[in-house]
C-alpha cells in the first residue's frame, strides 16, 4: 500500500519543503533586520541567535529531505 500511494517520496517531500521554508524565513529576517527594515505591526524583538538556530535546523532538515528523494 505505501508503494502503490508513494508516501516515502511524499514524505520526503513534505521533510524537504520545511525544511526550505525555515531556511528562507529566518534566512529572510536575517537579511531584512540587516537593512533595518521592520515588519509592520509586529511587537517584540529581534533575536539573532535563535533565527541563525532556526536557519541551521533547517538547512539540516532539507538536507535530510534531498538526501532521502536521492536514495
């Protein structure tokens, strides 16, 4: 049945795209809070440290993903 629907590839898509999404957000409010650019109606902080957490969580977790669609 998991052949016949393909839901290894599937899954390894859904691990791969998660894992481009944190890497482009947090990739993203790096380079905007940078240039000094602020999103408009947001309270709160920046906090660097978690973003480049974040953004390295996801690199590994996209590299997962490929890595399972290659093998």
């Amino acid at each position: 049945m998991v052949e016949l629907l393909g839901l290894d590839s599937l899954l390894a898509q859904f691990i791969t795209a998660l894992g481009l999404a944190l890497v482009g957000g947090n990739g993203l409010a790096i380079i905007n809070h940078s240039r000094g650019k602020l999103p408009s109606k947001v309270e709160g902080e920046f906090r660097p440290g978690r973003a480049r957490f974040l953004l390295a969580v996801g690199l590994l977790i996209s590299i997962w993903g490929i890595a399972s669609l290659v093998a």
